[in-house]
C-alpha cells in the first residue's frame, strides 16, 4: 500500500466527489466548479487536520492569503470580490 499524506488524500477525495481530478484542484483553473471544490477541500482540511493556513496552501499550490479567502468564502463570511462586470465567485458558495 502506498502512502499518501492526509492533505492531499482529502484534496483527492473531494476532487472524486466533484468528479474532478487532483490536478484540477491544485491547478490553474478558476471555473466555478473547480473553485468551489478547492474551497470545500480546504475547509475539510482546515477543520479536520488543523492545518494552518500557510500548510493548506502548500498542499492545496496556493498563496496562504488565497487560503483564507477561500476559507471565509466557503463559510459565508466574506463578501463577494467584484470581477470586472462578471458575477463574483463567492457570492454562490
């Protein structure tokens, strides 16, 4: 059996119930679903391996801001960032 470490196990669990892969979700892609996949991977992240922001990103290839904006955008805390005319991400999570 080969050992996968926790993060990226959740990364590829959620990526699986999205119907997505790992690479999406670590990679470039900003579509709605791929984004949305990536915030809920790092909440489970967060609350179930009480990772810090700066070690979710990591796993995740993100910047520690980005987790946290991900963070509160998946919990509903943030306010939607406006995208040049184009409806804001956030404001469907």
């Amino acid at each position: 059996m080969i050992y996968e470490r926790p993060g990226a196990a959740i990364v590829r669990a959620v990526a699986h119930r999205h119907g997505l892969t790992f690479a999406d979700l670590v990679g470039r892609s900003q579509s709605r679903k791929v984004v949305i996949a990536r915030w809920e991977a790092m909440h489970q992240i967060h609350v179930e391996l009480k990772y810090s922001t700066s070690l979710i990103g990591r796993v995740v290839r993100r910047d520690h801001t980005t987790v946290i904006y991900g963070l509160r955008c998946f919990a509903g805390q943030r306010p939607p960032r406006k995208r040049s005319g184009k409806k804001a991400i956030c404001e469907s999570a």
